[in-house]
C-alpha cells in the first residue's frame, strides 16, 4: 500500500501542484492533507480548493484555526497586529462557508485498516504543539501516548524528523510550501508498506516553479503588506527559518522561554 501525505502548504500553489504531479506518477492509495493550507504564500484559496479535491483525507491545522476564528470571540488579541498583516489578507480571499467547513475538519485520523496509523497536524491534542529540541517523555504521555497507533505521521514543524518513544515511531514530515530546513525545494511524504511488514516513509524533495510563486507574491500586494510578509518572502527565497530568527536575536544559550526556532508557521 502506497499513502501519500502533504502538510504545511502555506498558500504556495506551485509547490503543492509540483508535489501532487510527482505523487500522482507513484499512484497512491490514499492522499492524506495534515493542514495549514493558507497563510504564507499569495494562494491561499487555490491551495484550500486544491487540498478539499486532491486529499482522500483532509485535517486542519492551526492556520485553518487563525482563519475561522479571526473576527470572532475566539481571536487572540495578537492577531489584529502587524505579526498577522498576511493572515489578515489571507482570510479576505474566503467566505463564511469555508470557513465553517475548515472548523468541521478533524484534527487527526486513525486507521486500524493501515496497520494502526494515525495522521495529526501537530499532535492528539494541540495544532500548534513543538517538540523542540527533542520529544520529552511528559510530552510524549500527553500529546502522543493516548493514541491506540504504534505509527504516527505529523507535521506543523516544516522539516523532516523521526522519534522514537514509548513503543510508538513518530515521523514528522517536511512542508510542501515553505521548508525550513535549507532546501529550496517542494516537501511531501511517501509511505509505503502494509501491516504485517510495517512502513517505511520516503522523504520526496521536489523543485518547482519558485521565481513565479515570488513574483506573485508582488503582483498580488501581498509583498507590500508589512514588514512580516517579507519575512514569509525571505523564508521562500532561502529555504531558512528567518521568521524565527527574528524572535529569538540571542545566542542558543539564551533562548530558555522563547519560542523556537523551527517550531513551523
């Protein structure tokens, strides 16, 4: 049995047509979609519209959470700042319906017919959880031990990374629309296996379009926005995590506390 599965697209149309075309030659039993298929890039619709018809199964991650909670009593005061200028500008391309369908979607699917998987955007739990610099046993009893899987599949964190604790493999894949980990390239995930044998999950590293996807990010205004919506651009142009650059300025040593580096979008 084949899975492909796509996280942390980000508005970034080219990357996830790039992903979906390799995927399709490799003929998979099941399209997975982990969430975040807005905010970031200048096609956030395109990308949501593209992940409800390509994705068998099809979770919500906490930008799909920014969305249908912007403008309502559950916004974070943070969210009408100049931080989320490009959330902003991302929730006028969508109506009340999309929204009401993305607060619908399941936050993780378990399967028994695949040998036990469960797919999550971060974690049982959270959609914005990070285990960073490493997944800690407390951690793992809250976020990750509830669940009946000896396999998870996550994403959230833009870069490719395995854990291996209380008897349970969690493979955290990369991101389709902004890798942090260097690559200027398009990310997904193949699994491949069955249940009696196991799964082995193959990193795909897939170029694309990039100088079209930038140049709309001009043409759309989306540049001009703010000072964050360059960051996203930068982030795009190198493949790094410069967002998180910016809000941690101190050496390694002096981070304790702060939101870390990496910890995804």
């Amino acid at each position: 049995m084949r899975i492909a599965v796509f996280s942390d697209i980000h508005g970034n149309l080219e990357a996830f047509q790039a992903c979906l075309e390799d995927a399709r030659k490799r003929k998979p039993d099941l399209m997975v979609m982990l969430g975040d298929y807005v905010n970031g890039a200048p096609n956030p619709k395109e990308c949501w519209e593209l992940a409800k018809g390509e994705g068998d199964i099809v979770l919500k991650g906490n930008h799909e959470r920014y969305l249908f909670d912007f403008n309502t009593p559950r916004e974070m005061p943070d969210w009408q700042t100049q931080w989320f200028t490009p959330m902003r500008w991302s929730a006028r391309n969508f109506t009340q319906a999309d929204f009401d369908t993305m607060a619908a979607l399941p936050m993780s699917w378990h399967t028994e017919e695949c040998g036990g998987l469960e797919f999550v955007h971060s974690s049982l739990i959270s959609d914005n959880y990070t285990p960073w610099p490493s997944l800690t046993k407390d951690d793992y009893q809250k976020h990750f031990a509830p669940s009946k899987a000896p396999y998870i599949i996550r994403g959230h964190n833009h870069i490719f990374i395995s854990f291996e604790m209380g008897g349970k493999r969690i493979d955290q894949i990369g991101s389709v629309g902004f890798p942090l980990d260097g690559r200027i390239e398009a990310e997904y995930a193949l699994l491949e296996g069955d249940p009696q044998k196991g799964w082995k999950m193959e990193p795909r590293f897939i170029p694309y379009d990039v100088e079209s996807m930038l140049a709309r990010f001009h043409s759309s205004g989306l540049y001009d926005l703010s000072w964050m919506s360059k960051l996203y651009y930068l982030e795009l142009q190198t493949g790094k995590p410069i967002f998180f650059s910016v809000l941690n300025p101190l050496p390694q040593e002096g981070r304790r506390g702060r939101i870390k580096p990496g910890a995804g979008l």
